[in-house]
C-alpha cells in the first residue's frame, strides 16, 4: 500500500520533467515550416525575416513573453505601407529561434538585437516597436544607447505595471516550484487559456500557432526565466533616460488590458512628459492582432515629421 502510495508521489514530482523532455525540440523539421532565414548568432540561433522596401528607414518589431513574431503579422502591411523596412525576429526561447533555459536575462535579449542588428549590416539610427516584454526590451536597448534610436514605439509595454497570476508569481518567486509548475500545470493553464483565446479577425490562426508553441521543449522554462529577470522591475530609470535624450516615444495601451493595466499609461506620462499616449477603448492586451489599425496610426503619428 505505502509502496503504491510512494510510486504515485514521485510520479507527480516527476511528470513535469517528463512532459518538458518529450516535448518536440526545436530542430530543422520545424524550422523548415518557417519563412525568413536564419543566423547563429553569440546566444543561438535566432529567426528572422524581413519585409518591406529596401534602402527605407528600418524599423524592428520585437515580441512579448508569449508570442513569437508572427504576432505583427497584421500590423506589418501597414507599416511599410509607411515607407519603412520593417525587421522582426523571434527572441531566444520563442518562434523558430534556439530554446535557451538557463542564462535568459534582460542583457541576453539586449545582445540578442545588436548581434542580429550586425548581422544585418544596419549601421545608423532604426527605430523600434515593442510590444509587451518587447516593449521593457525595446526601452532597454534604447536607453542604453538613446543616440542609435530615431523612434521608439510602446505597445501595451512592460516594465512599468505588469499583472501575474498568483501561481505564476509563487512560480516566479519559488525556486524549485517554478520549475516544476512551469512544466506542468503552468504550461497545461497557459495552453487552456490560449485555446479560449479571442485572436480577433486579423490573425485567426495565431491562437492556432501559439499552442503549437507550448508544445515545443523550453517553451515553458524560458518564460519562467523572463517572468523572474526581464519583467520583474519597473523601468523607471531607463524612461527618465530616454526622456532626457528627447527620444521621441509613442505608446498605445488597452483599456481593458487585464496583463498591463490602463492605469501604466499614467506612469509612463509621469516619467516621460513628451511621450505621445494612445488609449483604445475597450482594447485587451493582444492590441497587435486585435486593433492593428491604432498601431500603425500611433506609430504614423509618431513618425509624420521623419519620412
């Protein structure tokens, strides 16, 4: 009986593990579902792509906690329809790009954007739009070097108020637990959600590739190790930085954000008095699939007197 009892313990401590090493790993099978190309950069590989106009004025895309880049899919068109060159990527842990479990830091993801940024031979100011953890990464980047960015474009942005969940807070916090959670019961919430999702009538199927995401090996770690290093202090300083430089900001929040409460945009007001603030009623956090129309136009106003 006590054998038996001994038996189904340690398979509920061990199950988490097991499900993380059978998940699929990211290998050329999958990569070769991808479009864009790839480069080995210091960290890994990463994956990229770009579109628009070559020789315009090149702006990167750069993606939150939980979507790879195919979350600017709808918001693209409009941006080079702007007149720019638009590169996106997928961080490391995310989309098609290397899984990294250990080591995932905010310098990581900084060294991540230059690396690639090299690679691509782009020399002089580009100008960023992120959204989500993207957005605290796209807000690092330009504070640590304001006079290589010409723009910098906030969607739904991290790094002032972010909202987790109390299992995920106690994963974030737990050492042990977390890694545990993560691979278990984390990933199945997180997958539940996601099928609950509404992904809006711009991308509907990246509800659809957003699970399939979850079900690839150190998804689920490497957003443990974001919630625990790059989302877990406001970004204070860096905005007050980017401010004195007179880097022009714009930034476009959800009333109904429930990961990044409306209330951040006041923050943000605070510690930067020049930046352009846009509220879309009504708008959750999935602002780049739901209402890609107020992206562009946000970042359209923001760049009216450059091109």
């Amino acid at each position: 009986m006590y054998w038996a009892l001994g038996l189904l313990a340690l398979g509920f401590v061990l199950w988490p593990f097991l499900a993380e090493a059978l998940r699929k790993p990211m290998d050329p099978v999958l990569r070769a579902e991808a479009s864009g190309s790839f480069v080995e950069l210091a960290g890994g590989v990463t994956h990229y792509r770009w579109d628009g106009p070559e020789g315009g004025p090149v702006v990167v895309l750069v993606h939150g906690l939980s979507s790879p880049s195919q979350v600017w899919d709808a918001v693209i068109p409009g941006i080079v329809g702007l007149g720019f060159r638009v590169l996106r990527y997928d961080h490391y842990g995310r989309g098609y790009s290397d899984r990294l479990t250990s080591g995932m830091s905010d310098q990581r993801y900084l060294d991540q954007l230059d690396e690639l940024l090299s690679s691509q031979g782009v020399e002089g100011r580009v100008s960023l739009i992120g959204y989500s953890m993207g957005g605290q990464i796209a807000t690092d980047f330009t504070a640590k070097d304001p006079g290589r960015i010409q723009h910098l474009c906030l969607i739904a942005p991290a790094g002032m108020l972010t909202h987790f969940s109390g299992a995920d807070r106690l994963a974030r916090d737990l050492w042990g637990f977390g890694e545990w959670y993560c691979r278990g019961f984390g990933a199945l919430r997180f997958r539940k959600e996601l099928e609950s999702m509404d992904a809006g009538t711009y991308l509907p199927t990246l509800r659809e590739t957003l699970i399939a995401e979850t079900k690839t090996r150190g998804h689920a770690p490497a957003m443990l190790a974001d919630r625990r290093d790059v989302l877990r202090f406001p970004d204070i300083a860096e905005h007050k930085r980017i401010a004195r430089a007179s880097v022009p900001v714009g930034a476009v929040f959800g009333s109904g954000d429930t990961v990044i409460p409306p209330h951040a945009a006041d923050l943000l007001a605070d510690w930067n008095a020049e930046a352009k603030i846009t509220m879309v009623n009504g708008a959750g956090h999935g602002l780049p699939y739901t209402h890609p129309d107020q992206v562009v136009r946000a970042f359209a106003d923001l760049t009216d007197d450059y091109l």
